[in-house]
C-alpha cells in the first residue's frame, strides 16, 4: 500500500471516529446483560405462548417508537437491539408463528427446520457471538458441527468424487492439497485471495459510519478500490477469479460449492460475497441446541419487557406517509377490517422488492431514488425445500451433523443454466444439485424430544415458472398433471438421497412435506424461497446509501441468519458504531456475572436528517398527522 494511501487511510479514520464520537446515541451493549442459563423449554405449548401471538387491536402497545414489518433474524434482532436502549417496538408478522426462515414447524412427531442449517463465526468471545448472547440474555446454545462440516460429492453414481471440506484454515488447504497434488500453488492463492478479501469488509463498515456525503465522494471517485482490497475484487466473478487459478475441474467445483447459499452460480457471484462467506464458515460451523426456533423463542421476551411486542397473522398491505413523505405507520388487513398504527419509526424486514413494490404507494415507488436502488438488484434463483420424516435414529441411518452438496456434474455453470432453462418436466427427472442436512442429527435435544425419529431438510433449485400456473388454485385442488410434476420431482431427489446414504430406504420415510410459500404470499405444495441478491454484488456500494430517499423508512435486508449481521452494519443501523463494538470486544471478555444494575434508557438527540436516522436508533422525526 501506498504512502498516499495510508495517509487518506488514517485521515479518512479520523473523520469518522470524529463524526461517530460527537453524536454517539445510546449504546445496545453498554451492559452485559447475560443471566444464569435455564432450564431449555420444549413443551409445545408453552413455546406457543411465546411466538404464535395472534394480532388482535388490544394487543396493540400503546406509544410505540417503531413498527417492525417481518419477523425473521433482521427483524428480531433489530427490534432486541432497540428494546435494549428502552425503545417499545411493534414486530408484525404475516405468518402464524415468528422467526421468518428461524421458525421450525413438527408434523406427526417430526420437528423441521425451515432455514437455519449452519452459522459461523460462532467461536467463543467473538464479536458475534458474543452479539447473540447479549441479544438472547445469554440463553441460547450453539453445538458444533463435525469435522469435515460439509462433503462436496461430484458427478454420476458410477463416477462419483467426494471430498470433505474441513474447518479451519490450516486443514482446509491441507485436505485441499492431498486430494488435488500439482495444485498447491492455485491453492494457497485462493486462500490468500480470500482471507485477503475477506479482512477487507471492515472498509464497508468504516464507510457506512461517515457522513454520506463522505461516502458518496470516497465511491464515486474510485478511492474504495485504492483504499480497500475488498472493493477490488468485489466487480470480479467467482469463475472468473478462479478460473485463472486453476485448470482443474474438480479442483474449481470445490472451491466454489457453497454458491447455494448465496443463490447465484458462480458466473454470476462476486468473489468478495464468496469470499465473505467461506472467512465464515472456515472458523468453524454451530447449530442451534434446541432447534432453530429457539432463536426467536429467545429474542422475543426482550422486545416485550421494554414494552413491545411480536404479533403473528398480521398481514401489513402498506405503510402510510404524510404529506412530507415520512412514514407515520402501517395499515394492517383483519378480514375486511384495515387497522392503522402510528409510530415515529417504520422499519421494513420484508425484503426490498416486497417493501418498495407492495408497501409504497405509487408515486413514492416512481421516484429516482427508489428506482435506482432497484435497478441495482435482481431476484435470485427460487428454491425449493423438501422435508423427510425417518424412522431410525441417527446412527441407525448413518446421518451425521454435517452437510452434503451433491452435483451431477463438476461445470456448475453450464450444469445450473442448463437444467433451469431446460423442459420442465426433463429438467424435473434429472436435478443438477441438491443440498442434504439433518437438523436432527445436528441437534443433541432431538432424541430427547424425538425418540426413534430423525429428519432430513433437502434443497434444490426450481423456476417458479415451472409451479406459477398453479399459483391460484388450492392445494387440494391442482390436478394430476401437478401431483406428477410434484411426484419427478420427489422421486428424482430420493433417488439422490438414497444414493447417498445407502441405509437409508424408501421404508424409512414416514412423512414427506413440500409445503410452504412463495413470493408472492400464493400457497404452494413445496416450500419456496426467493433469495435476492445484488446484480454486481458491492461493486457500486451506492445502493447502501440511501440518504437520497425523501422518506423516512429504513429497509433491512435479510438474505440468512449469517448475512444479517454484514447487511445490518452496512446499513448503518443500531449495531455498528464504535462504541457498539468496543463493547462488544469489553464484554466478550467477561464471564458470566449476574446483572449488578438495570440498563440506562439514554434519550436520543433530535434529529432532522437522514444521515441522522441512519445512525441512531429512535431517532426519526415525529409526524406531525
């Protein structure tokens, strides 16, 4: 680096220490609040109390200091950080329980996860962990995964290549050189590429803490790219950076599996939001002891001690502004009835394309701002999760706390396009790429609650167009040609499990479940999600800076659990000042102590811009309707 460089390095850190430290806003992690562990409840019913609250109007809190549209980890986790400084917050929940992709669902004594499969970064005294205990008063438990956590396994029963993928960066690249020999230096290259990459998001954070204007000057004039080797490799494909790495095929596929999780293939994906992920997961992988419902189960007693509360089947059809384009609230449809609520602050967890073209009004989603963020997104591949009840317990059945990413081919690429653009009903009989997790063999509470029973959560890629002529009929009602379609599709991904795991057999499934929703709230008999992603991802970091936007709304984007955590501190919220994270740092060092002494609710300043908004929570200006 440059001695240029260094010096706007140290002077642009000035500035934002200046600019963060002379408006500081009360701080979610002045005090650990971290209580002795309990006793894990698993009484259905009494989890019911928890997160199956109805929406009904006396519920309602009075006073509120923000609404919450979407219950999933954005949500939540926002409206725990907010309680934490003494806010009272309204979460709103179409669904019938809360979590978002966090919930879990039990069909004939089978319990299913929906999306949680692994977290990283979970190591004791990290910054997120360390988040977690305090966003969950200390009662949420992580169990590791095995070593290997995940197995890559390529191409056709006859000629299948399997190869486990280890934690930890040492005995990644170890592993990675014994099964690929001659590749040693493509390998270490990688690892370099993508530690190096990785360490770079920090740059995000610190330009997320400046002023806009700040920020908008530092991206437009291209001094990211000399500032931060992350905005480098942001514009650069994950084939591309790979690619001129190696000419190994295999080698390649391995190196680029885990492209599901983000929902781009690999053509398509930055190398930094890879990147991203792999520094993740290589520390190491954890899955929630209890299932993944005991996230939300967890959160939500803190939202509602400050006051607030989480209610489920409370479709909200859009949010009301005033004349001044600020949002003063949301209108929620009870049967035939339209409620309004007021708050000062209205967040959305609903998804940008869900938020900007359902919940505006016409003539705010016409506006430049609105359609330039837009024009800067594109909805991802759809997905489509299958759920098996087995019969058999873990060992039984040969499951093991871990992961399997099989392809039929190792040119992920060619092989995706190929199968999403081909004959729905060919490409139903042949799937390209399946996902398999055990959430039960992952869970050391699941025999307990279970006995005998054990879980499979299958995911494969689908065009919603192939299931959209359905959309309108119920689910009872759709005919044979859609019961066959459904049937290809479960027997192809069978076959794959089958293949697999050989202990397995078609006898040992007792429940098979495909149901869930899409997009666009239609019922559908498979589970489907949408995941977004950004059309160049980070390569124009201007969609995160939104102080353009004429009304006062903040959008939380929520692609999974993990890149909540990324997406909430680019977004300048409630999570990532210094001070915040200087706590953070404090209070992974202690050990668990009661509380000596009540949290201090700080009044925030009174604001009237934008930028203020965006870094403080609370603070957005009263309407005046």
């Amino acid at each position: 680096m440059s001695t240029s460089v260094v010096i706007i390095l140290v002077a642009l850190i000035v500035v934002i220490i200046k600019y963060v430290f002379s408006s500081r806003g009360p701080n979610p992690f002045e005090t650990d609040t971290r209580e002795p562990l309990k006793k894990m409840v698993h009484d259905k019913k009494e989890k019911k109390k928890v997160l199956k609250q109805g929406f009904v109007a006396s519920k309602l809190p009075d006073n509120l200091d923000a609404i919450i549209i979407g219950s999933g980890i954005g949500g939540l986790g926002l409206a725990v950080l907010l309680a934490k400084v003494g806010k009272k917050v309204l979460v709103l929940e179409q669904h019938d329980r809360a979590g978002g992709c966090c919930h879990t669902f039990t069909e004939k004594g089978f319990e299913f996860d929906v999306g949680i499969h692994y977290i990283g970064g979970l190591e004791d005294h990290k910054p997120l962990r360390c988040m977690l205990d305090q966003m969950t008063n200390g009662q949420l438990q992580w169990e590791p995964l095995d070593n290997p956590f995940d197995h890559v396994v390529l191409g056709p029963p006859e000629n299948r290549r399997h190869y486990p993928i280890y934690s930890g960066w040492s005995r990644f690249t170890e592993e990675l050189k014994k099964r690929f020999p001659g590749e040693e230096k493509a390998i270490d290259e990688y690892v370099k590429l993508t530690k190096k990459t990785g360490r770079g998001i920090w740059f995000l954070v610190l330009l997320k803490l400046c002023s806009v204007p700040l920020a908008k000057f530092l991206v437009y004039t291209g001094l990211v790219k000399r500032l931060s080797f992350f905005f480098r490799m942001a514009p650069r494909s994950l084939t591309e950076v790979v690619n001129e790495l190696t000419e190994n095929k295999d080698l390649r596929a391995v190196l680029t599996y885990v492209f599901g999780t983000y929902g781009n293939i690999p053509k398509d994906a930055s190398f930094a939001m890879h990147s991203l992920l792999l520094c993740h997961y290589l520390n190491g992988a954890w899955y929630p002891k209890g299932g993944a419902s005991q996230i939300a189960y967890h959160m939500i007693p803190i939202i509602e001690k400050a006051g607030g509360a989480v209610l489920v089947r409370a479709p909200v059809n859009r949010i009301l502004f005033n004349e001044d384009k600020e949002a003063y609230g949301v209108s929620v449809m009870k049967g035939q009835e339209e409620i309004h609520i007021r708050a000062p602050m209205v967040i959305s967890n609903a998804g940008i394309f869900n938020t900007y073209q359902k919940l505006l009004p016409e003539d705010l989603q016409a506006t430049p701002a609105i359609q330039k963020q837009l024009s800067m997104m594109k909805r991802g591949a759809t997905g489509v999760s299958v759920f098996l009840g087995l019969t058999g317990t873990k060992e039984e059945l040969g499951l093991k706390a871990d992961n399997y990413w099989v392809f039929a081919d190792n040119n992920f690429d060619e092989l995706m396009e190929n199968y999403v653009n081909g004959n729905r009903e060919e490409s139903a009989k042949n799937i390209p790429f399946l996902f398999v997790a055990s959430p039960s063999a992952k869970d050391s509470t699941s025999e307990e609650r279970s006995p005998g029973k054990s879980t499979l959560t299958l995911f494969f890629f689908a065009k919603y167009e192939w299931f959209e002529e359905w959309k309108d009929n119920k689910v009872t009602n759709r005919g044979t040609d859609y019961k066959e379609l459904k049937e290809t599709f479960t027997d192809s991904v069978l076959k794959m499990v089958m293949d697999i795991f050989p202990k397995i057999t078609r006898d040992k499934v007792k429940f098979q479940n495909h149901h869930g929703r899409s997009m666009n709230n239609s019922s559908h008999n498979y589970h489907f999600y949408t995941v977004i992603v950004f059309k160049v991802v980070f390569s124009d970091v201007a969609f995160f800076i939104i102080g353009d936007v004429y009304f006062y709304i903040l959008i939380i984007l929520s692609l999974d659990f993990a890149s909540y955590f990324i997406v909430l501190c680019c977004l300048k919220t409630y999570i990532c000042s210094l001070t915040c994270f200087l706590c953070l740092c404090r209070l992974s060092t202690l050990t668990l102590e009661p509380p000596s002494q009540t949290h201090t609710t700080l009044e925030p300043p009174k604001v009237k811009s934008m930028e203020q908004i965006m870094a403080w929570p609370g603070s957005a200006p009263n309407s005046t309707l």
